[in-house]
C-alpha cells in the first residue's frame, strides 16, 4: 500500500499535513466525498464506519475524499486518519 505526502492548508486536517493511501472498497456502498471509513479485520476492505459493529469497522481510519458509487471504484484514494477514531 503505497503514501503519498499531501500539501498543508486542506479540509481534513486545517494547516497538519495528512497521508492518502489506496485501499479497496466493500462493493454495494454509496458513499459521499468525506465520510468517516472503518475496516473490516477479517477481509482488509473498508465500508461506511459503524460505531456499533465488532468486526473492524468501529474504529474509523480513513475519510473518502471524493463520492464513491456502487460498482463505480473499488480501489480508491482516501485520507488515512492518523489518529483513528474509536467511540
């Protein structure tokens, strides 16, 4: 999995530099450009976060930085949260 560095001054983290890395996407979501990503631990792909769950995708660890459609893209580029958020 490769990171890419990403100029300061942006939307997700104010003036902090943040990483993208390019991750597969769970088929059959429809997911807006920023919302908060979880991944599952058994097979590495990420969906929409789920607070509530126990397979992975309670702890949300990266952000869409654009809309992702069913069948449109499975492997993106998405903002890797560098403290991941867990409720």
């Amino acid at each position: 999995m490769s990171t890419v560095q990403q100029p300061v001054d942006n939307w997700v983290t104010g003036s902090d530099s943040y990483q993208t890395t390019l991750a597969t996407i769970a088929s059959g979501q429809n997911l807006p450009d920023k919302t908060p990503l979880g991944q599952i631990t058994a097979s590495g792909k990420l969906v929409k976060w789920a607070p509530a769950a126990s397979d992975g995708s309670q702890v949300a660890t990266h952000i869409s930085q654009y809309l992702i459609r069913p069948l449109q893209l499975y492997i993106c580029q998405l903002t890797t949260l560098l403290f991941p958020l867990a409720f």
